[in-house]
C-alpha cells in the first residue's frame, strides 16, 4: 500500500527546492543569458520583434494602403502584430527549450526561465520599436492609455505562458504535436484580426474567428491606441478565463509530467 503521507526525503526535497528558488532562478537566468551568442545574439533578440513586425507590415500595405484607425498603416499593422507575435514567440520558445536536470532542478524551472527570457527581449524588441514609429512615423505611437498596453500585454504573456507549458507536454506525449505546433501558430497570425477589423466581417465568419482569444487580445491591445475601436466582439472575461484556464492546466500538466516525459 502507497504512503500518501510525504517522507522524510520528500518532505526534506520541498522545502530545499523551495528555499533554494532565489539562487537557482537568477543563476539559471544569467546563465542562458551567457549562453544567447553573446551580444550579437542579443542584437538579433531585439530585432527580431521588429524584422517580424515588418514582414507583417508589407504584407498589411499590400492589403490595404489606408489603415481602418488611425493615419500610419505602420502603427495599424503593428499594434496587430505585436500582441500576436508575443504570444507565439514565448509559447514557442517553451515548447523547444531543452531540459534543465541537476540537483534540486525540475523542468519546471527550466520553462519558466525560458518564458521569462523570451518575454522580456520580446518587450523590449516592441518598446523599441514603437519608440522608432513614435520619432519616425506618427505621433500616435505613444498609448493614449498605457496601463492599456501594460494589462493587455501582461495577459497576452500569461495565456502564452500556460499554452507554451500545455503544449510541451503534448509535443513530449505526441511527436506528431511537435511538428504541427509551428503550423498552428502560424495560423494564429492570420485569424486573429492582424490584417482585419473583427467588427467588419460577415456575422458567421465573425462567430468563428472569435472563438479564438487572441482576437480579443488583439482587440485588447490596440484599444491602448486607438480607444475609438470598436469592442462588440470584444471580451475581457473570455480573455482572462482562456488566460487563467491555460495556466491551471499548464502548470498541473508540467508538475505531473514534466520530469516523467524528460528528453
């Protein structure tokens, strides 16, 4: 018969893992920080917020030339894009960030560095350029409402957080998971609302593509811009339940399995 009663070397395990957080969790940050090819690698981290940014801005003015709010198809196509390509990016980066083992370690503590990582250079890439659009562009580049923008983002990293943990579990369970993954993010950049006005579609098609949260976290996001945008298909609680959902399962997901389905 199986003890539910913790023994002396687990109950000793928890509370060395637990009060060892504050040195491994730095010490494992500045060591993949090390190990980002130095200061060209982190060059490259910041730019490629931006170089995603503006494939997505071609692609935008191909479209359309006149943005539906605002004057700057700039602004337009990055207020879109930004939200979007920090939730795939952090999720990815989850879902392919090896293993971390040594004492005290789990693989728990591995994501949640990568998350953070990922996360802050994502921020910092955007900052960036929407400072750029800010000089260059259009003075409309700085949030009418940045506790806005600072909510919204905050959201977005959480649901990419719990959806990055949930999918690498599944891509370890299902190596078929692995390779569609990419496929389904890639998906997510053209269904929620980047390119479009959610608003502006067909009642049917526009009850479809809300399913998908990212199009109220979109929506989200823009509205610390352009506080005219509309909202009818827009809700928080949707958003946050996905958010908070995402990361219950996530997180219960990787402390049961994570160090069991280990590469």
């Amino acid at each position: 018969m199986v003890s539910l009663v913790p023994t002396f070397r687990q109950r000793s395990f928890r509370h060395s893992y637990i009060g060892t957080r504050h040195r491994i969790w730095p010490a494992l940050f500045l060591r993949d920080l090390e190990e980002g090819e130095g200061f060209l690698g982190i060059v490259k981290r910041l730019l490629e917020p931006a170089m995603m940014t503006m494939a997505t801005i071609a692609l935008s003015w191909l479209i359309s030339r006149h943005p539906p709010y605002g004057n700057s198809i700039l602004l337009w196509s990055s207020s879109g894009v930004a939200p979007i390509f920090c939730f795939v990016h952090v999720s990815k980066q989850i879902v392919r960030s090896p293993s971390t083992k040594g004492a005290y370690l789990i693989d728990f503590d591995h994501c949640l560095i990568t998350a953070v990582h990922e996360f802050i250079f994502v921020t910092l890439g955007m900052a960036a350029f929407f400072v750029v659009l800010y000089f260059t562009e259009t003075k409309e580049a700085l949030p009418s409402d940045f506790s806005q923008i600072v909510r919204s983002w905050v959201t977005i990293g959480a649901l990419a957080f719990g959806v990055g943990l949930i999918a690498r579990c599944m891509s370890r369970l299902f190596r078929i998971f692995h390779m569609m993954y990419p496929v389904f993010n890639r998906l997510l950049l053209h269904m929620s609302g980047v390119y479009f006005v959610i608003d502006d579609l067909p009642p049917e098609l526009r009850a479809w593509l809300v399913l998908n949260p990212l199009v109220s976290g979109v929506t989200y996001f823009r509205l610390g811009f352009f506080p005219q945008f509309p909202t009818h298909s827009f809700s928080l609680n949707y958003l946050l339940t996905w958010a908070a959902v995402s990361l219950i399962v996530g997180l219960a997901a990787e402390f049961m399995l994570g160090d069991r389905i280990i590469d």
